[in-house]
C-alpha cells in the first residue's frame, strides 16, 4: 500500500470538493416567464438575485402579474437546480436527476 499515493488521492478529492464549493457559491441561473414578460435570476439556495418586470406587464391583472413573477422564479430556481447537478456529479457521480429514475 503507497500512502504517498493514498495521500495525494485524497488531496485531489478534496481539492475537487473545494471547487464544487465555490463553483457552487458563484453560480447563478436565469430564467423568463412563457410571456417573457418577467425575467428572474437566481443563485444558491433558490435566493432571488434579481427580477426584471417589463412595462407591458403593468397591465396585467395583479393576479397574472403574480402568476408570471411566480413562473419566471420557478424556471430560474429549476435552471440553477440543473447546473448544480451538473458541478456536482463530477465529484459525487449523482448522474443528475435521471439517475432516480
């Protein structure tokens, strides 16, 4: 058994560890309502970093405007859940969500 081997094996890991961190950290996705009427940016933990309405959805109904805000969200938090999957398997082989059938 080389021990050197083992111990720079296991510096790789880590080091691959640390950077699926960070890469984590810093990613952001992006996404727009079908309407394309608003437009959301998101980031780790589904946190909304940014949301973007354009003029034309002030006419919308309180309730469709909602509905968009809500769908522009939703897309960019399955974005964002789509490319930490992606930063992840190469370190922990996940194989994504069709993995879990």
């Amino acid at each position: 058994m080389d021990l050197d081997a083992i111990a720079r094996d296991a510096q790789l890991q880590v080091d691959r560890i640390v950077r699926m961190q960070t890469d984590l950290a810093e990613a952001t996705a992006a996404a727009s309502s079908r309407s394309g009427l608003v437009h959301a940016r998101t980031g780790p933990g589904g946190g909304v970093l940014g949301l973007s309405i354009a003029p034309a959805a002030m006419r919308l109904s309180p309730e469709d405007l909602a509905a968009e805000v809500i769908e522009a969200i939703t897309a960019a938090q399955r974005s964002y859940g789509a490319l930490a999957d992606k930063i992840m398997d190469p370190v922990l082989g996940t194989g994504g969500p069709e993995a879990f059938g």
